[in-house]
C-alpha cells in the first residue's frame, strides 16, 4: 500500500539543492534531440528538473546544465518560455 504522506523530491540541476516534484518544471529531451519543457511531467524520455527560479534559470543557461544533462541542444526559444513562467 503506498504512503500517502510521500511527496517526491527532485533535484535543480543548476543549483543542485533538492525540491518537491511540483515546484519544479521538468524538461524532456525529444526525439530530435532538442528541448522542450514537460507540462504534464509525465513525457516520456530523459529528464530534468529546474527550479521556477530567475537565478537557476539563468545559472543553467549560463554553465549549459540543461545541454550537459540531457545531452541536448536548448533553444531560444526554450530559455524565453522558462523566464516567462517565473
């Protein structure tokens, strides 16, 4: 039977500290090997997690934590939907 006080915890990989699932937006790499943010956080394929933060935004997009950890490319595109949703 699944512990109903359990809330998953992911990590930011730009600042490496630990937050809930919910306060963190996924993105997935796709097929084409580009980027895309994962609204439902459920997608399929390799993820990560970054904290809705200006500064992990920033930080990530700066030292390519999101290229480096998907192994994908990041649009503009991308980085302007992230700060957007802050």
């Amino acid at each position: 039977m699944p512990n109903r006080g359990h809330r998953p915890a992911r990590t930011c990989v730009a600042c490496r500290r630990e937050g809930l699932k919910a306060d963190l937006t996924r993105l997935v790499r796709a097929q084409d090997g580009s980027v895309v943010v994962d609204m439902t956080g459920s997608a399929p394929g390799r993820g990560a997690y970054l904290h809705r933060d200006p500064d992990c935004i920033a930080g990530a997009r700066k030292r390519r934590h999101i290229e480096r950890s998907l192994g994908a490319t990041t649009s503009e595109e991308l980085w302007v939907r992230l700060t957007a949703s802050v």
